[in-house]
C-alpha cells in the first residue's frame, strides 16, 4: 500500500528508527495480501499495522497508520515504556 511504501522509504530508512529496531527488536514483515491466513490470526484489519511482541508471544502494543521517523521511534520506545 502507499502508505507502507512510505514508511519503508522513511521511518524504516531513518538511522535511529534503525538503530532502535536493530537493538531492540527481531523486526519481521508481514505481505499482508500473499500471507492473508496469518493476517487474520494476528487480527490485522488495516495496513500499514506495525505489532510489538514480548519474547513470549504477547502482544505489547499495535498501531496502525502511517508513522514518520519520529512517532516512530516514540510509538517503539512506549511499546518498551521507555523514555
């Protein structure tokens, strides 16, 4: 989708959007039309829809929508309740 074409092309470029996810995070992406079984597993309604997972499998935080580098970064370091 347009949206997530932007946000690979920006928040996902974006070098502490980066940093971040390299440190913190096992990122995975989902094509959510070749993969519409998980999809729906993971209760995913509408695209761009960014997960965060503990190591166990539960869901800490969802958003879904476009997010620039720095709602990012802010939405990855809430999902961590960091500041």
């Amino acid at each position: 989708c347009g949206p997530c074409k932007v946000m690979d092309r920006e928040a996902f470029m974006d070098r502490e959007v980066v940093g971040l996810i390299n440190e913190r995070f096992i990122p995975v992406q989902l094509d959510f039309d070749a993969q519409r079984k998980l999809a729906r597993e993971m209760r995913i309604t509408a695209i761009p829809t960014v997960h965060v997972f503990a190591p166990n499998g539960d869901e800490l935080d969802r958003h879904t929508g476009l997010l620039d580098p720095a709602p990012m970064v802010a939405f990855l370091r809430e999902s961590l309740r960091e500041d």
